[in-house]
C-alpha cells in the first residue's frame, strides 16, 4: 500500500459516532474492511451490537427537539459547510471510495462531484419549506398548511455509492429538520465515517447524526425500527431485503421511502444514433463496475443495427483496461467480493447455454482481487436469467426487438421499474416511450440521468418515495393542517 494511501487510511475515524462522540463498540468487537483490488485488510472498525444501535437512537431522539425549533438558514449553514469541506478533501474522499469499493479513481471523483451536490442542493432547499394560507371554500375560517420534520429517522445506505448513498439521505434530513442514525454498508463504511466527520467540523450538532458499523445487520436494524421513538425508514439496496424491512416497519407506521432493485431497459431504435447510443451504452452499463441500481440490464435493439450495435460495443469494450483503482488508466475496476464474481459468472453461462453469442469477455480473472472480464453478449435468448435478474457487474446483454410495441412489451416485461434509457431521432417516438415505459426515470438519448436537483425513485418494485430535487426533502416532512374561524366574521 502507498504511503499517501496509508496516511489517509490513519486520518479516517475507526469507532461509533453516538450523541456528538467517537466510541467503542460496547461489545469491543471490531470488522475489517477489505480492499477488493487486492483482498487485504484495509482497516478495522467497531462492529456494533444492538445495544449501540438502541444508544444511537437514544441520541437522535434525545437532539430531535432543539434540531428541529434550529433555524432553516442555520440548518443550511451547516450542509453548506459540510460542502465546503468536501472541496477541500475531493481527493481524499475519492481515493478512499476507490480503495474499499474498487471503483476507478475517476469514477470516484464524479461521485464525490455528484456526492457533494446533495448537500448543496439540501442547503438551498432548506430555507424553501413551504406552507400555504387561504380561505376555505364555506368561506367561514382560514386554512393553514403548514410542514414540520417526521422525527427521528434511520438510514441504511448500500455498499456501491458510498459517498452519494449518504449524502442523498443525510442532506434532505438534516435540512428537513430530522435527526438520523444512519447505517453504511459493512463492506464500505469508511466514506460515511469520513463524512460525518466533515459534518461534525462543519459545526452539526451532537446527536444530529449518528452512525453505527456493524455486521450483526439484522438485528441490530430490527431492534431500531421496532422502537415507537422511530418515525421514518430510509433504505437503498435489494427488493427482498426492502420489502422485510417493509414490513416491520409496519407495525409501528413508520413513514419509509426505498429506492430497490432495477433492471434496466436500454431501448435501441433503427433511426438512432449509433454512435451516441455506444457512448450511452457504455455509461449506463459500465460506469461503476456495472455494480448500480440504474445500470442498463437489458440492451433492446431493433432487429436491423443490432449485429452493428453489437459489434461496435464489442471493439469498445475490447479496450478497456482492468486494474486496482488506482492505476493510471484504469476503467474497470474488481467486484465487491468473490460472491459477486461468481453471481456474474453464473448468469453468463447460463445466458451461452441458451444461445447467446459471447462477443468479448465472459470470465473471472484469476489472481488477487475480485475481478470479471467486461463482457458483451448478443443474441441472448428470452428465459435467460440474465433478462430478470439484476446483474451487477460488467456485463452487457443484447436481444433485438422488431417494432415500437414490441421494445415496449419486452422493455416493461419486469417487476421492476426504476429507469428506462431510449434512444431514437424521433422526437414524437421519444414522447410517447416517456409516457409507455413503466419506469420512475428515463434517459433519453442519454445514458447517465441521476442529478441531485430531479427526483430519484422507482415504480412498482423498485421503490417508494423520492430523493433529490424538491420532492426529496418532503420524504422527511409531515404535513400539518388548521382551521381557525374567519377573522372578519
């Protein structure tokens, strides 16, 4: 490991950060966090139990009140200082993401870009809390609208954004109102512990935030969401996991909001843009290792340019380099672990086994580190799992299509409903796949569509609620509404 990679590694908080304080887990119980790349030990953390985690709530319940009556502008002051600092540590934020998630450096970078806009945006958004005032209809009172903070809220954030995860959640609370205990994935939990550090020196409150590490997930999650304290659920990961934590979060009805699982369509038409579509191609399925929710999964191309679509992906795909993050150069970087690797693997043999035609790629690479071959198949037959199933790794898949209410069929034959990319040159063609495509967001002709100013989410299991944009901090807001007579009258 470098000497730079080291120091920074030193400088990252290693505890709980429980009522405005680094401590030990109470059990004294540590996990280690491992480098991809090279499978090495990377640091070691506290491995909180349930008791911190019902400690952590404590201090959020405990902050909740004065948080709350704490001026919108001083909320913002705060997120935006926070943001501030991140500028100042961008390249220690990106070098961190890429030595305990993998992905390459300049990815990490667009993350710490994209990362910092929530908290941006959050810090405007603020002071932009609104209520309404009128006249009811009898014209005998007025009516008053007004917004207040939902109350304590718990965080679980994923493993593959673990900057921009945090933020998306972190910011909307903190500006809303809410304190939070916020939960990053055990395999990259060193970013949220660097965040909340820029928080804690940006002048937030103790109590405000507070994280917990742990490998007992289930748990020391269940303890905190059956607590009556506890007013709203926040996850980001898997449907089958989201759809449990659904349901215990029921019994006390809780407001919650879950951005899921997605499987992607990426619709191709005869009349687009080859070029443009290769380029969007690339971004969405690639960026990230292909390890993201809104990842292209399934690559629908019209019959007559998907032997060229194909090819010309093919000789892109060709060129990219594999390596540790690090490396100069680097566009892919390994998978998260070895169970990922072999999941991949699993669906690309299963895909050739039922016809498809493997055009590059296709293989684990041997060695240090959890790494899989960038791989581009075509001709993948309808029944192959890798058409239902998330794939979440560096595998494009292509099957073709024959008109536009075919690529509609084919493209909504999911239960999932997260984002749709299209590209074609026919603006009323884009219009009305806007309009038919079952999805919660939707490239067109581009494909990178997350920005921290439009609303995230999905329909039907890929999630409920929204983050980002306006619509995200009203996640974290009730609504109030009085009646007083008509004061004239």
């Amino acid at each position: 490991m470098a000497t730079a990679e080291r120091t920074l590694l030193d400088g990252v908080p290693t505890k709980l950060f429980i009522g405005g304080s680094w401590v030990d887990a109470s059990s004294g119980r540590t996990l280690d966090v491992i480098d991809p790349a090279t499978g090495e030990v990377i640091a070691s953390i506290a491995d909180a139990g349930v008791d911190d985690g019902a400690k952590a709530l404590d201090a959020a319940v405990a902050a909740q009140e004065s948080w709350a009556a704490t001026a919108p502008r001083v909320r913002g002051e705060v997120l935006r200082g926070a943001f501030d600092l991140l500028q100042q540590r961008k390249e220690d934020a990106a070098l961190l993401m890429t030595l305990e998630m993998g992905k390459p450096l300049g990815e990490a970078r667009g993350e710490v870009a994209y990362g910092g806009e929530f908290l941006r945006w959050f810090s405007e958004e603020a002071v932009r809390i609104s209520g309404r005032y009128g006249t009811n209809p009898e014209g005998t009172g007025r009516m008053i609208v007004t917004q207040r903070p939902v109350g304590p809220t718990f965080l679980i954030t994923p493993w593959n954004f673990p900057l921009a995860m945090a933020t998306r959640k972190l910011a909307p609370a903190i500006a809303a109102g809410c304190t939070s205990v916020i939960k990053p994935a055990a395999l990259t939990p060193l970013t949220t512990l660097f965040l909340v550090a820029l928080l804690e020196e940006a002048g937030l409150p103790a109590g405000v935030v507070n994280v917990i590490t742990t490998t007992s997930t289930r748990p020391v999650s269940s303890a905190i969401i059956a607590d009556p304290r506890l007013r709203k659920l926040s996850f980001t990961g898997s449907t089958p996991v989201g759809v449990q934590l659904l349901k215990q979060a029921a019994d006390n009805v809780l407001k919650t909001s879950m951005e899921l699982g997605g499987n992607a369509p990426f619709v191709v038409f005869d009349d687009a843009d080859l070029d443009q579509a290769v380029e969007g191609a690339l971004l969405a399925k690639f960026r990230n290792i292909g390890q993201a929710c809104t990842a292209a999964n399934r690559f629908i191309v019209h019959e007559s340019v998907a032997d060229e679509f194909g090819r010309r992906l093919a000789e892109r795909v060709k060129t990219f380099r594999i390596g540790r993050g690090t490396e100069e150069g680097v566009t892919i970087g390994p998978l998260i672990d070895d169970k990922a690797v072999a999941k991949v693997g699993s669906l690309v043999s299963d895909a050739v086994d039922r016809g498809a035609t493997l055009l590059t790629g296709g293989s684990p690479i041997a060695g240090a580190g959890s790494f899989f071959e960038p791989t581009v198949l075509a001709d993948v037959q309808a029944g192959s799992d890798i058409l239902r199933e998330e794939i979440f790794g560096p595998v494009l898949s292509i099957t073709t299509f024959t008109d536009e209410a075919d690529a509609v069929a084919k493209a909504n034959d999911t239960e999932y409903g997260l984002v749709g990319y299209v590209f074609t040159q026919d603006l009323a063609r884009g219009q009305r796949l806007i309009d038919s495509l079952d999805t919660g967001m939707m490239g067109l002709n581009t494909g990178v569509v997350s920005n921290a100013a439009a609303p995230f989410g999905g329909v039907k299991q890929s999630g409920l609620g929204r983050e980002g944009g306006s619509e995200g901090i009203h996640e974290y807001l009730e609504t109030k509404y009085v009646l007083t007579p008509d004061p004239f009258a």
